[in-house]
C-alpha cells in the first residue's frame, strides 16, 4: 500500500495557507468520503480557517489510526509547499500519528523557522503511547534555545524567593527547601 495525501488550500488573512493530510492508503479516503457529515463540511467552496480546523479534527476522530501526519504550510511557491507555519489558532505546524491515531509529535513553525508556539508550547513535543509528554525542545526564529543551567535556575529560584518575600511583607519568611 501507498501512502496518499489530501490537500486543502485556504486563505489565512492575506496569505494563502495549505494544510496537507497523509494518509496510510487511499482506502482512508475513500472511508471518509462516505461519511455524510464529514462529506458536507469538506464541499464547502467558503470554508474558513477555523472551519478547515474543526473539518481535519472531525477527520482524525472518524478514521482513528488512518493518518500519518497532518501538516500546514504558508504560501505555495511554484508548487511546492516550503514553509511549515502554525495553524490559525496556534495548532502545529506538523502532527505525526502512530497507528492507533495518537499524536506521537509535535513540531511548531513560524514563517519556515522552527519556532515556539504562541504561548510558549516548545517547538518539538514527542510523546509516548499513553499521551504522556517524553521529550522536548524550545526553539525561537529557528535556533534552539538550550535549557537553563542548574546555576541559572538557582538563580531564578532565588529571585523568585526575593521577589515573594518583598511582595509579602516581613511577617512572613520564605524558605527554601
């Protein structure tokens, strides 16, 4: 069997977007083509970002197990889909899927560049079977932010003490363990 991907242009602000969906073999396809909900939501000529989102989510759910990846793309340049970027509401750039249809990573992109998410989701989150997080990696404008050293966190821990110890006054001490 081959893999076969479904791909679903849409407009995000005055950019074109794409989101491209791999599928384990085109039986996928054909299953989801049957079903009536998800048939009526993908026809619509007017979908909307939000609505392309909610469409692929209904997708997933209806062929647990079907899908390899779903990743999202800016622009299409000559045909070719370079720069991975961040869906509309902040979903990843790319999601890869084990057979049973979980999430086994995680990579958010901005404009190309490996790049934390909005509210500062790492670039890379793998996890394992259970959904639980295993490993991660922090990235801004496409360059890997390394994790603070044990000395740097004493020190936030310390300035962190300081800071709630001069917000609540001296009645009260704070100790650290």
């Amino acid at each position: 069997m081959h893999t076969v991907q479904l791909m679903f242009p849409y407009n995000k602000g005055n950019e074109s977007a794409y989101v491209v969906i791999t599928a384990r073999s085109m039986n996928v396809l054909t299953r989801l083509a049957r079903n009536p909900k998800i048939a009526k939501m993908a026809s619509n000529p007017d979908i909307k970002p939000d609505g392309l989102e909610v469409l692929i989510r209904a997708m997933l759910a209806d062929q647990e197990g079907g899908f390899l990846r779903v990743e999202r793309f800016k622009d299409n340049k000559d045909n070719k889909l370079e720069k991975h970027n961040d869906g509309p509401n902040g979903e990843p750039a790319k999601e890869v899927f084990d057979e049973n249809g979980k999430v086994i990573r995680e990579e958010r992109f901005s404009d190309g560049d490996r790049n934390d998410g909005p509210t500062g989701e790492p670039a890379i989150l793998d996890f394992d079977e259970n959904g639980k997080a295993t490993s991660f990696t922090h990235y801004k404008f496409g360059v890997v932010i390394p994790p603070p050293t044990l000395e740097e966190k004493a020190l936030s821990d310390k300035a962190k003490a300081d800071f709630v110890q001069k917000s609540l006054g001296p009645k009260f001490t704070v100790r650290r363990g």
